[in-house]
C-alpha cells in the first residue's frame, strides 16, 4: 500500500532500462510509447542512466523533417554484475556485463559433508574470485553480486530462514559472505531469480502478469503481477511447490500431504517412475540428474515407459497449472529450470492438453504456456538481475558509510537487501 | 505493463478519497503521510475532489506555530451511489451516500422460470427505480450503478460471458440495462464486488496483499495485490473455487474433479453433511440456506453432528486456504459472503486451526484470517464501489456525447465498463 514516490521512480527506471536492453538502441520518444510513461518521466530517467554510465548516446534518428531524435544504447562496458547460484549440488557464479551477457563462468562442487554455513560462504567466495579475475574487471566496475540460495529468504535482512536440504535455520548468509566479498551483496532464492529473469530477459517481459514455474528438486511458481515480482508481505510468495494437489496425498518434507512438489518435483518424478516399475533402468536411485536425463533420453527413442511417466507427471502437473491459470488469470506460464529443460517440448505438449482439459475457458484463453527462452542459466543470470536492481534503486540515495561496521539494510542509506562490507 | 500516467493517477486518486473515507475530518499532511505521496500530489487530488462536490472544507486544525492546517471531509451528499447484487436467488439494490452509508434498500425475488437476461434486466430496473423513488434523490446526483453478477464477466463490454445457474452465455447485460437504466453502468462479477468492498471499507483497507474468500453457494477469491484488486489479463483472476484440492475427487459443475467448490461451497456443505448422515433433520434438501442456518444453529447448541460437519468443511477450507496463503503470502485473508457470516467464529476458530498445521511457518506468521467487518452485504457495497471507482477514473475525461446510440465502452470519452444511456 505505502508504494512511495521512490518505490514508483524506481520501477520506472527498471522498466525503462528493461525497454532499452530488449531494443537497443532506440529514443527516448520509442521508449514512452513503450511504457506508457511521459516523455518528460522518460527523459529524466534516461539522463539519469547516462549520468550512472548504464547508457551511451549513440547518435540521432531521422525523423521526417521533425528534429532529429537522439538515440542510446545500454553501454555493455559500463559495469558488470554477478550472479550467483547455490545449488543443492553445485555454487555456481557468472560474470555479465551490463546487456547481461556472459562475461565468464566459474563452478564449484558442494560436497555433501560441507554444507555448514561458514563452508558454503567460502565457496561461494572462492567462485565469485574465480569469475572476476580472469576477466580482468577491476573492482570499481563491479556493480553488486546477486546471491540465490534455495529456501525461504529474508531478503531485507539478508537471512536464509530456513533451507530443508542442509536444515539451515536463520543463516545470516550475507553477513557470512560480507566478511570475503566486498562488492555490494543481494540475497533471494531461485524461485524469485527465475520470475526476474524471465522478467527482464525471457518469457515475461512487456506482460502485465506471468508466472514462472519452477521445476527442479524443488517446485515453485515465480509470480510477476502487475509488471514487477509479487514478492508477498514476507518475501515468501511463489510456494506453489507446498499447495495441495491431493488431500491426504504423498507425505512432503514440509510436514503437508499431497503438496504440488512431491508429483513433479524431481524426486516425486522418480517416484512417479517407480510407482509404474520398480526396477525399471530408467531410474537411478539417489541421482535425480542422472534419471530425469534418462527419462527425456527415453522419451526421445519412444519407450513406452518414459512417454507414460512423462504423462503421468503432465497429469499431476497439468492440474496444478490450471490451478494457476484459473486463480491468477496470467498471460503467460513458463516452465524453467533444468527438469523443464531436460523433458523439453515432449512435456510441454502433455502439460498443454492436460490444462486445456482442466481450466476455465476463459483464463485458459487468455493464456499461453511456454518452455523459458533464456539460454542460460536462468538462477545466474536472475541473480546478477537482483544486483541491477540494487544498483537502480539506490540511484540517488546517500553512498553507503565506509568504516568497519557494515550498515543495516533498511537503514535509509542502504537498498533493502544491500550490503557493503568495507573495503579489504 | 503499460500502466499509464493516467492509470497511475486514477489509483492515487482511489488511495486518497478511501484513506478520507476512513478517516475524516483529515489534513492534506496526514493525507501524505498515511498513502505514501507527496504532499504536492495530494494537493492536486484533493483539489480535484473538492472541485466534483466530494469533499468539503471542514476549517483548520492547530499546528503548534506553524501555519493551520486545512482540514477536508467526505461531503456525504456530494453525489449517491447504487450498488445491485444479482443473485441466484433475488436482485438487491442499495443506494448510498459518498459515506457509503445506506441510504435506501430494495429487494425482488427472482423466480426460477424468469431468468431469461431480458427478464433479469427488467427485474434490475424495477429494483434500482424502488430504491431511487422513495430516498427522494435527484436523477443528477447518482454518479452511477454497479451491478454484480455472478459468473465470469467482460466487464470493458459489460458481458456475462458464462453464468453456469441460468446457463447464459455472452450475455450483453450492460446493452440490456441500459435500455431501462439512465445514470453510468458498471458490470462485475461478486468475487471482485466483495474484493473491493474490503479493500475500500473493511479488512483489505490499508493492506497492500489481502485475499477475500467468497463462500456462498460458489466460491472464490478476490485478490488485493499491491493495493488493488488483482483482475488478471481477461478480468477472470480469483477462481480459486476452480482449483483442484482432491485429485480426480467430487465432481464439478465445470467439468472439473476435486474442485474446492465441491467441498466448500453451500452445496459442498451439504454433501459434507449427508456423507455423514443422510437423514438428518438438519439436511433441507434443495435449501441451502435453510440448511446453512440449521448447521449454525446446531453448532451454537453443541449438536455433534454440526460440529463434524463444521470440522471437516474446515479440513477441506483449511487445506486450501492455506495454499493461499503459501503461494501468495497475503498479510489478511477475509472470509466473506454468507456461507461465512452464517457459520462465523466456530467456522474460523477451526479453519485457523487447520491452516496452522498446513501452512508454511514463514508465511503462516505474517497472515491474519479473519471473518469480513463489513456490517451490509458486501456485494451491493462493492457493487457500489464500482460506480465510485467508475466517477473517480472519469474525471477529466470529455463527458460523454449524448443522442441515440449509447458509446461504446473503451472509447476515449468513457471510462472502461462504463455505458451511459441517453436521457428518458
């Protein structure tokens, strides 16, 4: 309710941005058709960019006899940003610059015996040092590194709450971090950096309403409501993974029954393979990786047991999108992560027929469900998102205090979420 | 996405006259200070309600030395509104003062062999003339009727595209009315009536997430997202009584199985009970209303029976309540409808039981559920609200022409689902 003038400003500078990364280069009258903005609100925002160096002019438009029409562009150079995945496997990080390419990729196993939260801090570090150095960004230009860690996520405090896989409990993950990075830190989880990357790169982006559906070990539904993240009051909207799909259904890790995640998550996929073949060489038991691969490897040579896990999982997964289809009324559902990825188009035509049977007509036709169409790593390049947006909506604030004391975010110096330890 | 300057301004302009409503007399300060905006912006938009006679100066307010404050209030009759709540079973009207206090009240049966639209229509009319006639309102002070139907609703067209009761199907409803009707018309469905109703007046107010929990003989949830009502890209969102709670469970009326209509809706409350005991004198077969009553009776004498009937009706509400709460993590969830008002305390103390087992923790701590404090029917109060939403997003506009043809909603000169008729 209590959106301030600022909250406002800053959405704006996101969209705006947003427009100029998707069609670079273009004007600044291109871009208040864009967005519905005035021109004055759009060529204040722009100069404020050109002043941050995000953009660059790159010369003027013809414009039939009227004044010629300046152009700009996102200026690649003017930083870089990193974004970080921790995942239940692997932390992975990536180097981009500001049109969000990849600048480079650095990967780090996470053993099962090290999951302590000092450790996983210490990879984590160890990979963003590992990413920046060979590209040779000096320091200055690093705008702010994104961090996603699977859980529920205090974003203001910088405090994973709780993650089941390692049971961590109010793990102060950026003040851990803060003490070896010193580059502007942004924590959520994967949930929220899939809904951003779609958002600013992907699937969403010009849609008023979407949502990003998260099939991984974990399930979840990223949602962008009214053109930004709906974030909920407690940053903790999206648990799609832990609505009920069947009362009295599969117990969940969550302590629920019959819960989304436990049908189509990875491991309620495997368990879908073993209720129809127990012993089946499709499964691979304690790999989810190694399994889901088989199964989208199967379905491609048309084993009849692949094709019916692959339906029995649309079955389960087909209801609960119509669920969203008909509770939120979106423009789009896209289906990311890497069991999306892996089972592809094949599960994306049963997901399609199954919601074409379940939902009401009329959101179902005003929907489309969709495969993401970001060719990376779609938590990476969300998280390095989270950084951008940090950067945007400190745009005018107070420069953080240096000293030996990092500020508390939500102090009026510091984004929410933001936290800058001293220089080393 | 293309949330124009005008779409912006429109919201702020809600935001300001419902922060007066609640608490008027107010200064231009508190103003600012309660929504969020500059004390500029609210300079301007109070202006422009004092300018329409909905506001009124009131004096000053001391300042402590400073210059006194200006003080405005809601000038009550400004202007009157109509809100009509058509249901299966009766039309309503009310009309009301810029308060949103009742000023007349009008009921008419609707019997079961006249539910043709044109029948509807005329039953409309007869109720908002009844209303009109004896409250003495001058034609010029009605700013506008809005008119609940249930069903899924085109509301820039003024259709009911699908009313499963009367099995009507893109039925021009608003065209209809308007051949009877003379002031502004407004036409949506009671899922979003009861939505704003909250948000305007009751438990949604000041909350920028709040979902509305419709329970009566269909159900839904109207959805508060932001600080406005959630409508989704076709004006469909909320069909939350359309998502799957039992896999392949009680048949729907939409086709559907497992549906959470099935077990929560008054019909579902039935069939709760007649699982339990066919022949009990508390089932009216045909009656749900006789039926609903008897069961809050019987739970208020401590009848067995009612209360296992109210317990598992919670199970099922509880369960999908608590999918509200983990997938959009709102910080008030408001039963609302009859259904609720009839089973009230002991029906909340059991679902808020429920949702205590079921919900995540993080989530779970930042909502409250509570029964709606709207004192009327929340449907003609937000039916209402339409209408003064309909007036609030009007202005400055051109009026609209008038002569013959009535204009098209969507056109520049009207406001979205709004069709005016021209004078008798």
């Amino acid at each position: 309710m209590k959106r301030t003038s600022r909250d406002i400003r800053t959405a704006h500078r996101y969209e705006v941005l947003r427009q100029i990364i998707a069609a670079s280069p273009t004007s600044r009258q291109e871009l208040a058709a864009a967005t519905g903005l005035s021109l004055a609100t759009v060529a204040t925002l722009v100069g404020e960019l050109l002043g941050l160096g995000m953009l660059t002019e790159v010369g003027f438009e013809d414009s039939a006899g009227g004044r010629p029409r300046g152009l700009v562009a996102v200026d690649a150079a003017g930083g870089a940003l990193i974004g970080v995945d921790i995942a239940e496997t692997y932390v992975r990080a990536e180097l981009f610059d500001l049109s969000l390419a990849v600048l480079a990729r650095a990967e780090a196993d996470m053993r099962p015996g090290e999951t302590r939260p000092d450790q996983v801090a210490g990879r984590v570090a160890e990979t963003v040092a590992a990413v920046v150095a060979p590209a040779g960004v000096a320091d200055a230009r690093v705008l702010g590194v994104g961090v996603s860690v699977p859980g529920q996520v205090d974003r203001e405090r910088g405090v994973c709450q709780y993650a089941a896989n390692w049971d961590w409990h109010d793990v102060p993950l950026l003040d851990l971090l803060a003490g070896h990075i010193t580059y502007p830190l942004h924590l959520d989880n994967p949930l929220r950096a899939c809904a951003v990357a779609e958002l600013w790169f992907g699937a969403a982006r010009g849609r008023g309403d979407a949502v990003v559906v998260n099939l991984g070990t974990g399930v979840g539904a990223g949602l962008v409501l009214g053109g930004g993240v709906h974030r909920g009051v407690s940053n903790s909207a999206g648990e799609w993974g832990h609505t009920t799909l069947v009362l009295d259904g599969r117990l969940c890790h969550c302590g629920g029954r019959g819960c989304v995640e436990t049908y189509v998550g990875a491991p309620g996929i495997m368990l879908n393979l073993r209720e129809l073949s127990p012993g089946s060489p499709l499964l691979h038991p304690g790999d989810q990786t190694a399994t889901i691969d088989a199964l989208a490897r199967g379905v491609a040579a048309g084993d009849p047991l692949a094709l019916k896990v692959v339906a029995d999982t649309a079955r389960y997964l087909g209801a609960a999108v119509s669920d969203l289809v008909n509770l939120l009324n979106p423009e789009v559902i896209v289906l990311s992560s890497w069991v999306a990825a892996a089972l592809g188009e094949p599960l994306l035509r049963e997901v399609r027929a199954v919601v074409g049977r379940h939902a009401l007509k009329r959101p179902l036709a005003a929907t489309e469900i969709v495969l993401s169409p970001v060719p990376t790593d779609p938590v990476c390049l969300g998280a390095a998102t989270f950084a951008l947006e940090g950067a945007l909506s400190a745009v005018g604030r107070r420069p953080a205090p240096t000293g030996t004391a990092a500020p508390r975010a939500g102090t009026p110096s510091a984004p929410a979420g933001t936290r800058t330890a001293p220089p080393a």
